[in-house]
C-alpha cells in the first residue's frame, strides 16, 4: 500500500498544485443504460401497480378465462347429467343446490373439491366424494349418517348416529322407532350398547329405552314395562345370560317389574305387588 505525505508537500509540487485542473470521471456509456433501463423499469411497474390495483388486469383475465371456458362448453365440455349415488334422506333438490351447477354449463369450471366440502355441511352426509367425468357428468358419491337412537337430555330429544354425534335437523318423531337414551355420556356409548342388544336380537328388539347410570352402566326397559339392570363388568355376558333364561323359562312373560343382573352367580327379580313368588331360574354360565 502507498501512503502520501500530505503535510510534507515541497514548494514546487505546492505552487503547481494550484494550477492543476480537478479530476472527472469519464462519462460510462454502460451505467447511462443501467440507469434508462432502471427509469423505465419503475414506469412500468408503477404503471402495472395502477392497473392491478384498478381492477383492469383482473377484468380481462376473467374476459379471457370464461371465452376459454365457453369455448370448452361448445367444444361438448359442459355438465349434461348429475349422478349422485347413496343419497337416503338428503332432499336430492338440497343436493344439486349445493353442487351450484346447471345443465349445459362449463363443466371445466365446476370445482369439485370445493363443492365436497359444501356438502360435508350438510346434516345426514357423513362422507362424500365428489368428481368430474369428463367430457359431461358430474358424480357424487354418498356415505350417510345412520340414526340409530334417540337421546334425551334435560327434556330435549334428539337423533343421534352411530358415532354418538347428533343429527342436526332430524326430527325426532321421524324416528320413534328407535331406543330412547338417557344420560350425560349415553350418545358416546351408543354403538357400544347396539352391539350388545345385537347379540340376542329378538330380546334386543323389545328394549324401548336404556339408562345410563353414573356413567358406568345401563339399566334396560323393556316394551311391557320391565326393567333390567345389567352389571358394570361383561354386561355382554349378562345380556346372553338373560336371552338363553328367556328361551327356556319365559322369566319376560311372568310378572315381574325388575330383573337385576348386577351380581355374577345370581339373578335378582322383582315381582309386581300382590303377584305370586316366581321361581327363580339358576344363572350360571353362558356356553
């Protein structure tokens, strides 16, 4: 590196110091271009910015987009038909309201994942699956809920399906058929119980209603009144127990108000008042 003495200058260097003219850049015919380019750059992008921010750029975009898409609709691309399959209980004007198509429309400009999630919305679709078949059908596939309950809660009635959630919109009186549940935690505990019932199903088909009891297990009632408590632990076991006791001794039919199956090596019954003792049949194992 050179250094230069800058207070030791000699007089001759200091008087010619004077006279000496001042250094200038040659001019860059380069950094002229760099510096045009950048002039016009920022013009043109100010100038984008107005018409994006305008709406002009958009407005054509689309003018361009639905030509494109009408030009597909005279080509043969367009929704001739809706085929919808599974649907039970969702009204099929609900369901085309939904889809938001209409015949002879674009069908490239029908978004199917968009119109799955407005049908997931809808109260009985459970799943559903959404597609375009091209050159001109639209096909929906559904997967409904199943009512298999009605759930009482602090007087209220509602229609629950197998996974315990409630069904909005689903008028109860549409389903009296189905068991009557009561309790906080029933609904969650629901498909646990049918599965149960299901094991003797012709004395499953005479329970109208079932209580859940401190959370930890269910007491039955049957349709002529009777009721049933069943144990916290292999209420399954019970249940069958209580299915075989039926076919051989017909313990239903006799009058009794309460059969308790809490305890493991016996049965407990209850007869009306004033009714005659009834013989108790031994509970023993299933096989």
């Amino acid at each position: 590196m050179r250094f230069v003495n800058l207070l030791g200058l000699d007089e001759k260097r200091r008087r010619g110091a004077g006279r000496r003219r001042p250094l200038r850049a040659k001019p860059d015919p380069r950094r002229r271009r760099r510096i045009g380019a950048a002039v016009l750059l920022a013009a043109g992008l100010g100038g984008a910015a107005w018409l994006w921010t305008s709406g002009t750029v958009a407005r054509q975009v689309a003018r361009v987009g639905d030509a494109l898409l009408q030009a597909t609709a005279d080509s043969g691309f367009k929704v001739a038909d809706v085929l919808v399959e599974g649907r039970v209980r969702t009204p099929p004007g609900t369901l085309l309201q939904v889809l938001g198509v209409t015949r002879d429309a674009p069908i490239l400009a029908f978004d199917p994942h968009a119109a799955r999630r407005r049908l997931e919305a809808l109260p009985w679709v459970r799943t559903v699956s959404v597609e375009r078949r091209l050159p001109d059908l639209i096909y929906v596939r559904l997967s409904e809920r199943e009512p298999i309950a009605l759930w009482q809660d602090d007087g209220r009635l509602s229609v629950i399906d197998r996974d315990g959630a409630v069904i909005d919109g689903a008028a109860p009186e549409a389903f009296a058929q189905l068991p009557v549940l009561v309790g906080r935690d029933a609904p969650a505990h629901a498909a646990e119980l049918l599965r149960m019932l299901a094991a003797a199903p012709d004395l499953g088909a005479k329970v109208v209603a079932a209580v859940r009891v401190h959370g930890r297990r269910w007491n039955l009632r049957f349709d002529n009144g009777i009721d049933v408590r069943l144990p916290e632990k292999q209420p399954t076991l019970a249940w069958t127990q209580l299915a075989r006791i039926e076919r051989e001794h017909g313990l239903l039919e006799r009058d009794v108000t309460t059969i308790d199956l809490r305890l493991p090596d016996r049965l407990v019954v209850r007869t009306a008042p004033g009714a005659a003792p009834v013989p108790l049949p031994p509970k023993g194992k299933d096989t």
